[in-house]
C-alpha cells in the first residue's frame, strides 16, 4: 500500500482513502471519474472503496480509538483541531481552486465556506476543554451524576454543495466528544474532501481519527451506515436517502443524525423594506446556483405588492451574470453536472405545465464559454399555487417561486403547509407580527431580515422532514456521545438483604 501523499497540482490524481495506515493511492478495482461541471473536463479518478476495505478501515478506526483517541486529554485534542484548522486557513487558497474546478462554486463562495470551516474547527478547538458531566438530584448517602461518553467511530456522510463547512460541523464535534470518524466524500464531487483529511494528518492529528472514503452513495452507503462498528450516523443529504439511511441504521441498532433539505418560505410583509428584501431573498435562491438546502424558494407576497415585487425579482434575475466560476465577474456558477441541470429543467418544465409563469430565465444557459458546462438561467415563476410542483419539490437549482397571500395568517399558514421544516425568512418592521410568526413558524431556524447566517454558536437543524438533530454549539457535541449514569452508594451502616435469615 503506498503511503504518498496524492499531489493536487496533478492533472488526473488518483484517490483511494485515507485510513490509519495513512494515504492510500488508489488500488485496483471500481473506478469513478470525477468531472469538472463548468468544462466537462475529467480531472480525477476516485476509488469505490469495497468491503474488505471498509472492514478494515472500521477495525483500524477502532484500534486508534481505544489506543490513542480516547486517551488523549481534552485539550490535546483541541490542540490539534486548533493546528488542522490553521493548516486550512494557510492553504485556502490552494483549497479554493481544488474546490472552484471540483463544484463549480464560485470562488468567493468556496473562500467563503473555507472560512466557515476554518471558524467551526476553531470553535470546537476552543470548546474541547470545557465539556462538563452534571450531577443528579441526591438521595441520603448516594451520589448521582451522569457522564457523556463517544461511541467510538462514527459515520458522517455529506452532499457535494458544501464539503468544506460539511467536514468541519460532522468531524468537529465528533473529535471533541471523543469519536474517530468515517467520512464518506460525495462521489460527485470529492476532492476537497481528500484534501482536508490529508491536512488532518499533517496537522498531527493520529491518522486512523480522521478517516475518508467514498463511492457510489447506493453501494458505500450501506457499507458504512450498516457496518457493525459504526455507533453513530450523521447525514445530510435528501429525505428519500434520510429515510433509508434511517432504515439502514436500524441493522445494529445506532442512533441517527438527519438534515434533510428544504422548501423554506421567505415571507414579505407589507412593510418589508424591499430595497433589502428582494436582492437577499433572490441570492438566497441563486447562491451556489440554488444548490442550498436553505433557499428562500417560496417568496410569500401580500397581494397589495405582487405585481411590483414580481416585476423587481425577474428584472434583476435577467441581469445575474452566469458565468465560469472562475470569472471574477461572475455572479451565479455551474450546477454540479448536466444530469442534474436536466433534473432542474424538467421541474421548471412541470411547474409551468402546472400553470406557473416563468418570468425569467427557464433554461440552460449554454451560449459560449458556458456551453459544456451544466449552467442554468437564474429562473423566477410567478402564479405559484400551493400544490405547484415548484412550491412541493426541493429543486436545489436557481429556481425561485413567488405566491400571493391577502393576510398574515394565511402566509403563515402557507408557509407551513409542506412537508419541510428547515428554515423561514421574514422580512419586515412590525414587531408583534414578527413574534408572532416566529412562535409559529415550523422552522428550525428563523431569520428575520437576514438569510443564510450561521455561527459556531448558534444550532442550526430541521423540523419536519428536514430530519432532527442540531448542528452547532454544545448541542451538537451531546449528539455525539450516549449518557452514562453513575449511582454511587455511600452508605457504611446499611440493612442487608437476607440478614434476617
């Protein structure tokens, strides 16, 4: 097994995995190309792992966890988080182009999320060192307190849209509580995600903690969330994969992490400040080419300025600049592959049939340069109904739906008529309406005349099918370990069973 580190500079590297024996050039076997979506050019080739592989990498993790892991103090490890997230920031740069070509992000968008990583690992660095126990209610003579323990190795398994922030808020929390960590890269788009475990090991982190593999997510899948030595599963992803990831844990019995997308409202209110409100919430639409699971893609409007704010959205959709996320004049990138432009079209296609208007865009966006990419025209539908395909139907494209409602009770009980729970935006002055939307919005996160702002501190997770637990702060830690409760009897003068006899 070579132990070389793959070279990112290389035209076509070759990626294997990463496993406690180091870095492991990619072997013999299933092989994945992994394509730039803004040129159709082939740029790696990734390694399926198999099995064996996966048995063995599992066993290994194993092995670092009760040699070295779950002795290392607290504030080791947050030393150690420390020095990977110091490594990334040195290297965001070099991370950004791996990611521009890789996704087809723009380029401040992947800086952008290479900071956020940079921020959480740091986050997380400084929180190794103050994670408490709690004492119980006491009873004469016993002592009660409860202890958070890991379970070992655990499974996190992300999307392509952001791999950077992604490893960072699974394998963060995960190395804190204790856990070695299996992360399974998107086959889609992989290679930052080889990057940063490679950093991992230069940053002296035990190799064998921070573990990477990827695949095919219908064949490694249930590799890794069946594998007897996974004690926990973290995933974000779709709720179609939720669902069987749920059933697939049920195999050894392991408690499951889920973030499963969303169809987020983004409510107007009739004194919204519109200056502010109807650029953010159509970014909120096109950031990363729509291929965020916190889009505002239901923009809820009174009645009283439908027609305005339509005419706004579509005006200023037509002048977003698609382009190579490589143009520092672009504003809007490629979609992660032509398969998945043709998912988004067909969408389109059905919400219009459904009765929708399009009021901009509508279709692939191929003239010049862009033409063998997987680029799509920012798109705005208008006369969205509540059972139109395009208010049901995550897209996770540049696809914005705007609907009419005639009062606050109505939006709010639009916006909560789907089947997601992830986020909501309100835009607006009034107070009393903004609290009360907010009580009674099933959100996990609310935004209030702001969108797509996140912090280490602030726990962020779905309601609904968007899955349940949280991501962020201390709670996202407790997801990470299992509760032991410890009785300890004090007692020297005590009536024993049987005496009587």
């Amino acid at each position: 097994m070579s132990t070389a580190t793959p070279n990112p500079a290389r035209t076509r590297p070759a990626l294997g995995y990463i496993s406690a024996d180091g870095i492991a050039d990619r072997p013999s076997g299933h092989v994945l190309p992994v394509m730039n979506p803004a040129t159709g050019e082939t740029i790696a080739e990734l390694h399926e792992v198999t099995a064996d592989e996966l048995d063995g990498i599992v066993s290994q993790a194993h092995q670092v966890y009760e040699s070295t892991w779950r002795h290392t103090a607290p504030e080791v490890r947050g030393r150690m988080l420390g020095a990977w997230a110091d490594a990334i920031a040195a290297r965001r740069e070099e991370l950004a182009d791996i990611e521009v070509a890789d996704v087809g992000h723009l380029r401040r968008e992947t800086i952008g999320d290479l900071d956020s990583c940079v921020r959480i690992l740091r986050y997380y660095a400084g929180l190794a060192d103050k994670l408490e126990g709690e004492t119980y209610a006491q009873l004469p003579g016993r002592l009660s307190y409860g202890v958070d323990e890991p379970f070992g190795v655990v499974a996190g398994i992300s999307p392509y849209n952001g791999n950077a922030n992604s490893i960072a808020l699974k394998a963060g929390p995960a190395l804190v509580a204790g856990n070695c960590i299996v992360v399974k890269a998107p086959e889609v788009a992989p290679l930052l995600n080889y990057r940063l475990g490679e950093l991992a090991l230069e940053a002296g982190i035990p190799a064998g903690v921070v573990n990477v593999v990827s695949g095919r997510g219908s064949v490694v899948g249930p590799l890794l969330t069946e594998h007897p030595g996974i004690g926990m599963i973290a995933f974000t992803g779709g709720p179609d994969t939720g669902r069987a990831i749920i059933n697939q844990s049920a195999a050894n019995i392991v408690p499951v992490f889920l973030e499963l997308g969303g169809k987020s409202p983004a409510i107007l209110l009739p004194d919204a400040d519109l200056r502010t409100a109807i650029p953010s919430v159509l970014h909120s639409n096109f950031a990363k080419s729509g291929q965020s699971c916190v889009a505002g893609s239901r923009i809820l409007v009174p009645d009283s300025m439908y027609a305005q704010v339509c005419d706004e959205l579509a005006s200023l959709a037509e002048k977003v600049r698609v382009g190579l996320p490589t143009q520092e004049s672009s504003q809007m990138g490629t979609l992660i592959s032509r398969q998945h432009r043709d998912h988004v079209d067909g969408l389109v296609q059905r919400a219009v049939a459904a009765g929708a208007t399009c009021i901009a865009g509508g279709a692939p966006a191929e003239d010049g340069e862009l033409a063998n990419g997987a680029f799509y025209q920012p798109t705005v539908l208008a006369d969205v109904t509540d059972d139109n395909p395009a208010a049901t139907t995550e897209a996770f494209g540049p696809m914005a739906s705007v609907l009419s409602y005639s009062d606050v009770d109505e939006a709010l009980a639009r916006a909560n008529a789907t089947q997601f729970g992830l986020s909501a935006q309100v835009w607006g002055n009034d107070a009393q309406t903004i609290q009360h939307l907010t009580q009674n919005l099933v959100a996990g996160t609310v935004w209030i005349n702001t969108y797509r702002s996140f912090h280490p501190t602030v726990p962020f997770g779905g309601m609904k099918q968007s899955g349940f637990g949280k991501e962020n702060g201390f709670a996202s830690v407790a997801a990470y370990t299992r509760r032991k409760s410890v009785v300890w009897d004090l007692t020297t003068d005590r009536t024993l069973p049987y005496s009587d006899q």
